[in-house]
C-alpha cells in the first residue's frame, strides 16, 4: 500500500526507509532458514561425512586471552594454598561464622541474614546496635570464629534491600567485598524443599583464573568437610561472565533411575568488588585487587574470575 498523496515527503522516505528494512530483514530470515535446512538435509544424507556443526561464538568462547588463567591442578596454585591464611582448615578446624550487618539495617537485610544462617553450617547471628567493625571482629576473634560476615543495605526509602557483602577470614584475613542482587528467599521460591541441619556438597565451578581460585579457596573454608549425604543437600557457587550465582538445592530421586533438584534458598548473586589483604579497613588497608569499573568493563570479552 502506497503512502497518502497529502503526506509530506519527509514521512513518505520515512515509511519506504522501514518497508525497505522490514523487506531485507525477510529475506535475510528465509535465506537463514534455506542454509539451515540444506545442512539438516546433508547431514542425514552424508552422515558421518557431512560438514560438522559450527561452534556459535559466545562470549565465553571468545574470552580475552588472560595471563592468570590457570587450570584445576595447576602447581603453583596448590603451593600457594598449602601455604596461604587458611592452614587451620586444612589440620581439621571446622569453620564458624559470624553474621552481621549495618548499623540499623532494613526489615528485608534482617531477614536475609536468617536465610544465611541455613546455608552456611556453624554460623551465628549477631546484631549490630551501636558496636564498631573493629569490636565485632576483636569479639569473633576472641570467640573463636572462623570468619565474619557484614551485610550491608542500600540506600533509604521503600526500597531498602541487602546490597553488599563483606567477608572476612579471621584472625588475619584476607577480606572480599561483594555487590549483592536478585536475593530471593526461601518463601519466594516455588515449591521448595524443607531445610535440614545436614551438612551440604559444595559445589565450587567456573572459577579459572588465580583471582577467581583465591575468592574460591575462601567460600571452600566456609564449610566443613564432612558432609552428610543423608541430607541430599548441595550448595553451589557458579562464577559466569565475573557474576557469583549462589543456590542451594536437594536432590530428589523419584527413582532409581531419575533424579531431579529441589530448590532450598536462599538464592542471590554476588559480584567481586574488591579483595583486601588482612582485615577489613577501608582506610588504611591493603588491596590486592580493586575493580575499576571504567578500565576493567571497556572490552565485553574480558573476565576477571
């Protein structure tokens, strides 16, 4: 159908410029359409002798060539973790966490940190009140925990919720600080699975380079290493594109043969922010790493963990 003669020349270019695209765009899809379906058809005609698959291109199989990147058993990996902050873990200490927050933290922040209490074992809830960080963490230290954990909210109004994260292994560190999203709880799920006081599986994947190891050796050493295959339970950390995905699951078998995964929560995602040698000290204290946001995030293809 042909523009109104009374239309202005202007809208007339405007209105053949998007049929023009709307048609090139078409025939872009039907000649897509045409080579997928001669390839599906020379695949079952030659078999074995047709033309493989093409790999797509992701972002992850087009990651930015990393120096840090190492693989699972690399050695030096494993020198530095026999001789890095976390040795009572390895002579048998079962971990211990202490969870706190802000100072006058959100409903939601208080509930978030009940949640964590069912998916980290051996941890504790300690309300903040008027107490610095350095006397919450000088009380751990003296009450024997393992590690504190400081949960953070973000700004005022209705929509206060958990936003950052920081954790730090005790007595001497180091310290991670986390950005915090999509915090779901247990409540919030479909259908989810009851929670037990068992001991979970931890799952520890995507962490490929030696920052990514150090930030996984710290969640390693949060959970003890006895586990309770009773409980069916798994918590799992799934680093993808520098994003954390934390969830926590229960394995259903419906029979011998099947075998499905039942939420549990509490789900979150975390973002690395910063890693801080000993303590946490935003004043004085050491970084090994910081991310800067406008260097770090110019290529897409670049990972961090």
């Amino acid at each position: 159908m042909a523009p109104p003669e009374n239309m202005s020349s202007e809208k007339k270019s405007k209105i053949a410029r998007i049929k023009y695209y709307q048609k090139l765009k078409l025939e872009k899809g039907m000649r897509k359409l045409a080579r997928r379906e001669k390839r599906k058809k020379d695949r079952e005609e030659l078999g074995e002798e047709a033309v493989p698959k093409e790999i797509p291109k992701t972002l992850d199989n087009m990651r930015a060539p990393d120096d840090t990147f190492v693989s699972d058993d690399d050695e030096e990996v494993e020198m530095d973790e026999g001789d890095d902050e976390y040795q009572e873990y390895e002579t048998g200490v079962d971990p211990k966490l202490l969870i706190t927050t802000c100072p006058d933290p959100c409903r939601r922040t208080r509930e978030f940190c009940q949640e964590l209490l069912f998916l980290f074992p051996n941890s504790e809830y300690f309300m903040r009140k008027g107490y610095r960080v350095k006397q919450i963490t000088q009380y751990a230290v003296n009450k024997g925990y393992t590690d504190i954990m400081i949960i953070g909210d973000s700004g005022g109004g209705s929509g206060k919720r958990p936003y950052s994260m920081i954790l730090s292994h005790l007595p001497q560190g180091p310290t991670h600080w986390y950005r915090l999203s999509s915090v779901q709880f247990q409540s919030e799920l479909d259908s989810p699975a009851e929670r037990t006081e068992h001991y979970p599986e931890l799952v520890l994947k995507g962490f490929q380079t030696r920052l990514g190891k150090r930030i996984s050796r710290q969640f390693q050493c949060m959970f003890p290493k006895l586990k309770d295959d009773a409980g069916r339970a798994v918590t799992t950390f799934f680093n993808h594109r520098d994003f954390i995905f934390v969830r926590s699951h229960r394995y259903i078998f419906d029979s011998m043969d099947k075998v499905r995964l039942q939420h549990m929560g509490p789900h979150f995602t975390m973002r690395i922010r910063s890693v801080q040698s000993g303590l946490f000290d935003p004043r004085y204290g050491e970084y090994e790493w910081f991310r800067k946001k406008k260097e770090m995030d110019k290529c897409r293809r670049k990972f961090h963990l």
